[in-house]
C-alpha cells in the first residue's frame, strides 16, 4: 500500500498485500494507526475464510474456436434477390 498504487486481480493477491502490510506495521516500518491494524486484521480474516469456503470454478473450458470459420473468404454472392423497387406510389397499380 505504501508502495504506490497496485491493481489486484484477486482475492489471494489482496490476502498477500493485507499479510505484508500487517507484517510491516508490526515491524514498525509503517507507521498505522491501532485502528487501522484491526481493521486490516479483520480483512485478512475475512478473505482467508472466503479463500477456503471458495470452491474451484466448475465451469466448463471456454471455446477457443473462432466465431467465423475461415474456410470460405471468396466474395459471398446470394442467390436470393429482392424484388426490383417500383417507381409507383403506395395504393397505386405496379407497371
């Protein structure tokens, strides 16, 4: 923490920073106060029991396959056209 700022991906890298930081408040390099320390404590609690209920995820691997196949990059012609656009105004006989 007195390091500089640090983005966490994960609750077990904010458990190491809470353990580290705790450790160097008790060696006295980081001057916290009383309450700070406790409320660090009780954090580092909290998350190492979230740690150990945590189950691992059971979801399935995620499909590496591309979205699109790669097999046809030839220009698409369709074989269905739309019908001609009629210079007639709504209501009126097409010619």
């Amino acid at each position: 923490m007195a390091d500089g700022l640090q983005y966490l991906r994960s609750n077990a890298e904010m458990v190491q920073l809470l353990r580290a930081e705790l450790g160097r408040a008790k060696s006295g390099a980081v001057g916290y106060s009383a309450g700070a320390q406790e409320q660090m404590s009780r954090e580092l609690a909290t998350r190492e029991e979230y740690e150990k209920k945590r189950k691992p995820n059971q979801a399935a691997a995620p499909n590496r396959r591309p979205r699109f196949p790669l097999v046809a990059l030839g220009r698409f012609v369709s074989p269905v056209s739309a019908a001609s656009a009629s210079p007639a105004a709504v209501g009126e006989p097409h010619r």
